[in-house]
C-alpha cells in the first residue's frame, strides 16, 4: 500500500474517531444535565439554619413551591407543637440538619430527655442545647 492509501485511511479513521467522540460526549452531557437536575432538585429542600450564621448578614431562603402537607409557616426558631417523638425526629432531620446528626447518635433514653425537654419549651435553641448536653454526657 502506497503512503497516500495509508493517509487516506488514517484520514477516515481520524474523522471517524472525531465524530464517535462527539456523539459520546452528547450523551455525557444528557447524563450531566439529568444529574445536575436531580442535584437542583434536592437542594431545593435544604433550608439554611439561622441560627448556624454566627452573625453573618441573614440569608433570605429561596421561595419553593408549596407541597402537600408541608408545615405551615411559623415564628422562626420554634418548633411545632404536638409532635411526637418520632415527629421531633423527622422535623430536626428535615429543617436542622446540623442538630438531627447528633440527635440520631443519641440513646432511647436521651432522646427522651429532649423530647421532654420539647415537650416544655418547644423552642429549637434550647433543644439544641438539649441535644448537646446529651450527646456530651454520653
């Protein structure tokens, strides 16, 4: 085979490998759109815990559409009443992050404590405090 044949068919086979890589890199970028989405999606739930600012300038959290059996609006820094323990539980997992990861690490009968402690004064400072003495004194 001549040097010209074998030009003209690495030529081709560079096209070729050129375009298949553009095709893959289009579907690359589906993936990464459908998983920047999902991304998108969920840090739509995540709320910013004032309480965590340490005197930084408040942050204004971004307006998400109502759902269904969603908590309604309240004084910030109360928790609502009536809940029970399990209730607390979800609550903390679903608005304080930071606070649900100690609380998960807690005993039954620590968890107890903090409930009753909520059950007193439903205010989520003082159960942050709560949960602290907990976790500490374990």
């Amino acid at each position: 085979m001549s040097v010209s044949g074998v030009s003209r068919i690495l030529s081709v086979l560079f096209v070729l490998l050129l375009w298949g890589g553009g095709a893959g890199s289009a579907v690359s970028v589906a993936r990464a759109d459908a998983y920047l989405d999902a991304l998108q999606e969920a840090a739509d739930d995540i709320r910013v815990d004032p309480m965590s600012t340490n005197g930084a300038a408040p942050v204004t959290p971004k307006k998400s559409k109502p759902r269904v059996g969603r908590v309604a609006p309240r004084v910030e820094g109360s928790i609502p009443r009536g809940l029970d323990l399990a209730g607390l539980e979800g609550f903390l997992k679903q608005r304080y992050v930071g606070s649900y990861a100690f609380f998960k690490r807690l005993s039954d009968e620590q968890k107890r404590k903090v409930f009753a402690a909520y059950e007193t004064r439903p205010e989520i400072a003082y159960i942050r405090d709560q949960i602290k003495q907990q976790y500490l004194a374990r």
